[in-house]
C-alpha cells in the first residue's frame, strides 16, 4: 500500500517512535536517511482539507 497524504494519526506516530527508540546511528547515515526522507516527502502532497465550499456543485458553471 502507498502513501497518499501526508497527514498521519497521533497514535501512529506514537507507535512509529516507540519502535524506533534506541537505535544508533551514524552522524553519514542519519544524514543520508535525512536527505532521502527530503526527497521523498516533497513527492507527497498534503491532504486536502475538507472545506464545505470546495464540496459544493457548482450548478452556475454549467
């Protein structure tokens, strides 16, 4: 399954940051995993926001 917004529940976060504590790395490889993380968030849009004038029809247009 792909990522397709950005925005993640506060639990899943929770749960990604508890798996990840204690890990070491090096300072070359954090920044690499930095410089690719960069790369790839800036591929993945933002979720639109659920705004009541954006759901309506535009019946006049027609």
């Amino acid at each position: 399954m792909e990522r397709q917004f950005r925005n993640l529940d506060d639990a899943t976060k929770s749960r990604i940051s508890q798996k990840l504590k204690g890990r070491t790395m090096s300072d070359s490889h954090k920044q690499a995993i930095s410089d690719a993380m960069k790369a790839y968030w800036a591929t993945i849009p933002y979720r639109p926001e659920n705004n009541d004038s954006n759901n309506q029809n535009n019946e006049t247009s027609m």
